[in-house]
C-alpha cells in the first residue's frame, strides 16, 4: 500500500475537473447524474457503486467489525479510478472483479471527513472489493456492556451513521446523493440477533450468522445494524417492535398505534415503499431521539412514558420512509429537505389519528423551540437559513431545529396559503414523481413554482419563497398556530402564580403536552418554594416522562432547587440522548461558571455516551482528551 500525497489528488481532481470544462461547446454532453458530493471524497460522475454485498463478523471481544465489502460498481467511459470514503478503517486487502490488486491508495486524512481510498479500475471493471477493519475510531459504534443494557446479561452493539459516520464502521461513498441495494452477512456470538435496515429476522438464530436484503437503493447514511439479546413482538400486519426482552411488553404496548399511523401517513401521500415498519429500542445511552433507518427504525427508550404520550417521535421516523429515505437530501446543505418535510408529515400524521388539538400542541412547542434556536444563534445568523453552506465543516454542525421547525413553519405557511387540498396533491406527487431520487433546495424549488405556486409575479413575491429560503430569520407571513387547550394551561399558571395554591387550579386530564407547556411557561422568577409546592403535587422530579423531566430539570438548575439534584444526576448518567444533554449540561455550567458540579457528573455519566454525545459535550465541558 502506498499513501498518495494530498497534492497529487488535488492534482487528479483539478486535471479532470479541467478536462471537464474543455468541452468543445458543440459537443452534445450529457449533464453529469450526480452533484458533486460535499462531504465524501467519492467523485460519483466517474465511478459509483450500485450494489453492496457485505459480509462482516462483529467481535465483542475486540469490539471490532471486520471482514469485506463487495461493490458492484459503474466506471465512466475513460476513468480509471473509483473513490471510498473511509475513515478510521483499517484497510487490508483490495480485489478488483476478483483479483487481488496492490493499486490502491489512501489519501491524507481530513478532519471529520477521514481517508479517501482510491482504487485503479478500468471502463470493464464490475466490482471492487475490500476487505477491512474497523478501530477503536469507529465513531459510529457504540459496543455496550452487559451493565448498559435493560437485561444486564449480554453485552449490546448498535450503529448510527447520519450523518458522516458510516464511513467509519464501512468503506462507502457516503454521500446522500449515491444510492445502492445492499445485501449482507452478519456473523455474531450465538446467542445475539442481528438486525439491519433491512429484512430482519423475527427469532434468534443459534448459528450466529444472519442474512439480510435490501432490494431499495438506499443512501449510505441508512446503513445500520443493531445486535443484541432482542426478542420481536408484532402490533400489526406490516409493523412490530424489537426489544430487550425486559422491555419488550411495555414497548409494544407504547407503540399500539403504529400500524394507523403507517396507514394515515399512506392516505396522505402514497403507498409504504419499504413493505415493512418495525422499531426497535435500543438502551438509553442511544444520542437520539430516533433514526430512520429504513425498515427499522432506531429509537431510544426515553419514549417508553407509560402513556403513549411520546409517539409523535414514531410518526417523525415513519414520515422519513417518505421524506428523506425515498426522496433523499442531495446534500448535507438541503437537510431541511429531509427534516423540514419531515416534521410537517409527522404532524399531519398525528392529527390524522389524534385530531388537530394534538397536532397543533406539537407545532406551538415547536414554534417555542425555534424561536429559542433563533434567539441562540442570533450572532452566527448565517445558520438559520433553511438552505445551509457547510462546505469545509462537519455537518453534524448544521443540525439545528431551524431545518426542523423553521422548515416545518414554510411548508405550513405553504398550505394555508394555497389551502390543504392543493398542498397535498403537490406533496404527493413530490413525492412520487422523485420516488428513490435525490432532491435538492433549488429543484424542489422549481418544482414549487411550477406545480403549485400561481405564478403570476405579483402574488409569487407574496409567498416571500426567497426569504424563507435563503434568508436569515422568518418572513412576516408566518402562520400563527394557536391553541385553546394551551390558553387554558397558561390560564392555570397564572392562578398559580398568584395563589401560590395548587388547589385553586384545574389540572385534570391534562396531557403530556399541556403539562410541557405549563413547565415551559413558569417564569424565571419562580420562587423554590413555590417549585416546591408544584414538585409535591405533581412530582415533577420523580417523573417517568422524560420530555417532562428534561424540562423541570433545567428549570430546577436554573432556580438552584436542590431537591432534584440526585434526579438530576442520574437522569445525566442513565440517559445518553443529546437533545436532554446539552442543555441540562448547559444550565449546570450557567449555574455555576467553574463548571466543578457540571464535570463532577460528565465523569460519570460519560463512559454510557455515544461519541455524537461526547463529541459535543467535550467541547462544551472543555474537556482536553
Ligand atoms: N434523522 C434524524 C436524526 C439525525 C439527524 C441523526 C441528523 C444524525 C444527524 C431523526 O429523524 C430525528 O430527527 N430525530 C429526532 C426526532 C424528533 C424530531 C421527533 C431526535 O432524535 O430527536
Ligand atoms: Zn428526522
């Protein structure tokens, strides 16, 4: 193995890259299939793989992946070379259409991007094989012990490559914009199932080697296993969950709902394309809410609430099958693409199957959660724009609530403008005339204007299309989302605040929502006594809702209500979910700027966090590695 020298790349890409350009202009050329990648070395338009055929072992012991990945691969006319991402891999061998090759070649490594590996092929070469091994530097992998897990008996593995990290337990062009089927054999410890996004099996198999097809093209960022002492249960013909066996019984009974949301979410905007919906959930140490990895969605265990009450999560990673794993993010730049679209649907969803109150309690704490994103990054204001620049940064960066809620906020401002029924004639058939495609900002936008806009140009600047888009901020013509179940909540608070009795107030049947909108709405002022007199009534802090908990948390940090300081600690050392870390972290650090208390727990707490946890707890702790 030689290591090719950053210039000399730099060197091919500006040469073919000329070579482009020089194009006699008579000449009939074909646009190029794909945009360049942002954040992947793979340059598509020369060679791209279609079909991956991977056969792996996972060891517990080393806590290493290894074994190969075959790509049925398509070389341009005259290009003699096919680039993968890697990163952190350890590569070992490289077989073109079957033959051992010693030309390839490893690039300088990059910050988060990791290695290019380049392999020499010709116009006839069909597949490319590698043979590899992951590292201590899989960032990808979490490998939990038996004391991380519900059953404490077996130790735990899963994946999560969204957004650049598949690279770094595969080698992949792990862009959005490159789709292929995969199809892959697992081998584990015996007496784990494996799973993938991807057939599943429902039992274990005491051979330890499980296979797996997916016959979707799927971008790499959907690649995902999952392996365990996990047991199946269904809730309806198309959808099931898979869990720990401990936790099996409460998670089916959480997710009753889910063969009506995949068959409202159906009704709105076309057939499933991915046959089956199952979820499984993972230890809590998992750093999101949920993944949307096809077939099987990843989701943490802080959704099990007793109630049903936190569902609208399953709706969101449902919703995905639609808007984002079959009309995909080009680029890491149009995630709100993926994300903007997808909180729409997961609202539409709800209300489909809980009524329009619920669904727009969703969008007014969403509302709520935007404007305090806006309000946080009013100094780098570049990244509230829809449309993202994150060219030389990691996209991890970009991931904010503006793709989710501002995104959210243009699609809803878009159907009441032109009305329901036309919105969703034209969701549908974004939806289906892209299926299996990539989509970026500028085309959907095209698309916007010529299939549903009225074009006449006056009432098109009323749309403010540009502004929402590709400007900071929100438009003036956002729509304002009320709700007369939240003004009975604030109504209550207020009695409360003046009472300081939890008498005078009527609480009955509030939902998860009502009691998240109270929380969110006692003013900073608050008095311990009074957060006292609220914690014996309603006991906050020994609650099993973990929304409701992450809220009462902060506001306990904040008002230095100590009685919740051993919850607090705990919920930091159980809970690896990055949405709850930051800002409990970051209260703890507000609370006390020496940050002794904040990095007292992170020591505790940080050997149970996945490295997307860390990565950006490390930094807000400044904790030197
Ligand atoms: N695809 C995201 C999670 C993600 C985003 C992973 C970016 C890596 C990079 C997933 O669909 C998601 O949005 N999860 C949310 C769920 C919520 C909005 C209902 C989460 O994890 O909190
Ligand atoms: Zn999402």
């Amino acid at each position: 193995m030689r290591v090719l020298s950053f210039c000399f790349l730099v060197f091919l890409s500006v040469l073919s890259s000329c070579s482009e350009e020089k194009k006699p202009a008579t000449e009939a050329t074909e646009p190029p299939k794909f945009s360049t990648p942002i954040h992947s070395f793979s340059r598509p338009n020369q060679a791209v793989v279609d079909h991956l055929n991977l056969d792996i072992h996972v060891d517990f012991e080393s806590k290493k992946i290894s074994g190969s990945a075959t790509y049925d691969i398509r070389v341009t006319t005259g290009e003699n070379r096919i680039i993968f991402d890697t990163r952190n891999l350890e590569i070992k061998s490289v077989s073109v259409d079957g033959v051992e090759t010693k030309n390839w070649w490893l690039g300088p490594e990059q910050p988060f991007m990791g290695v290019p590996l380049e392999v020499e092929v010709t116009d006839s070469s069909k597949q490319v094989s590698i043979s590899y091994a992951t590292t201590s530097g899989a960032e990808a992998l979490q490998w939990l012990s038996p004391q991380q897990t519900a059953g404490k008996e077996h130790p735990f593995l899963f994946t999560q490559s969204q957004a650049i990290l598949a690279r770094t337990w595969l080698p992949c062009q792990d862009s959005p914009g490159i789709r292929y089927t995969y199809e892959a054999t697992v081998h584990v410890p015996k007496d784990l199932m494996a799973l993938m996004s991807a057939t599943n099996p429902t039992q274990l198999d005491t051979s330890g080697v499980y296979h797996f097809r997916m016959d979707q093209p799927i971008p790499s960022y959907l690649m995902a296993l999952s392996v365990g002492n996990l047991e199946f249960e269904s809730v309806g013909d198309r959808t099931g969950v898979y869990a720990e066996p401990s936790i099996l019984a409460t998670a089916t009974y959480e997710f009753a709902d889910m063969q009506k949301m995949l068959e409202a979410a159906e009704k709105l905007y076309g057939p499933y394309a991915w046959e089956r919906y199952d979820v499984i959930v993972l230890p809590p140490s998992f750093p999101f809410g949920g993944m949307e990895n096809p077939r099987l969605t990843f989701a943490t265990p802080t959704i099990l609430a007793g109630d049903r009450s936190l569902t609208a999560l399953v709706a969101h990673e449902l919703a995905h099958s639609w808007s984002g794993n079959l009309v995909t993010n080009s680029t890491w730049n149009d995630f709100w693409l993926n994300e903007g679209f997808t909180v729409y649907f997961e609202r539409r969803i709800m209300e489909a199957v809980y009524g329009e109150d619920y669904a727009n309690m969703l969008a007014i704490l969403g509302w709520q959660d935007l404007e305090h994103t806006l309000e946080e990054f009013k100094d780098t204001p570049n990244d509230t724009k829809l449309k993202l620049d994150l060219m030389g940064r990691d996209p991890d960066d970009g991931m904010s609530d503006i793709a989710y809620e501002k995104g959210y906020f243009f699609l809803r401002t878009l159907e009441e403008q032109v009305g329901r029924e036309k919105f969703d004639a034209f969701l549908l058939k974004h939806f289906t005339d892209n299926a299996f495609k990539t989509m970026d900002t500028e085309r959907f936008l095209e698309n916007l204007k010529r299939d549903l806009l009225d074009d006449s140009e006056e009432k098109y600047a009323g749309y403010k299309i540009h502004q929402w888009v590709y400007e900071p901020g929100l438009p003036s013509n956002v729509v304002n989302v009320g709700s007369s179940l939240f003004a009975q909540v604030e109504g209550q608070l207020d009695a409360f605040m003046s009472s300081n009795d939890v008498t005078a107030i009527d609480t009955a049947n509030w939902t998860t929502h009502q009691w998240l909108h109270f929380l969110r709405k006692i003013p900073a002022d608050v008095t311990l006594e009074q957060m006292s007199t609220l914690d014996k009534a309603y006991l906050f802090t020994s609650t099993g809702n973990s929304e409701i908990a992450a809220v009462w948390y902060e506001l306990a940090i904040d008002r230095g209500y100590k009685a919740a300081d051993p919850a607090i600690e705990q919920f930091l050392i159980r809970v690896g979910r990055r949405k709850f870390l930051t800002p409990l972290y970051s209260a703890l650090i507000k609370a006390d700027p020496t940050m002794e208390r904040a990095r007292m727990i992170y020591e505790k707490a940080r050997p149970n966090y996945h490295s997307v946890s860390t990565n950006t707890l490390d930094e807000l702790l400044q904790i030197e590695l």
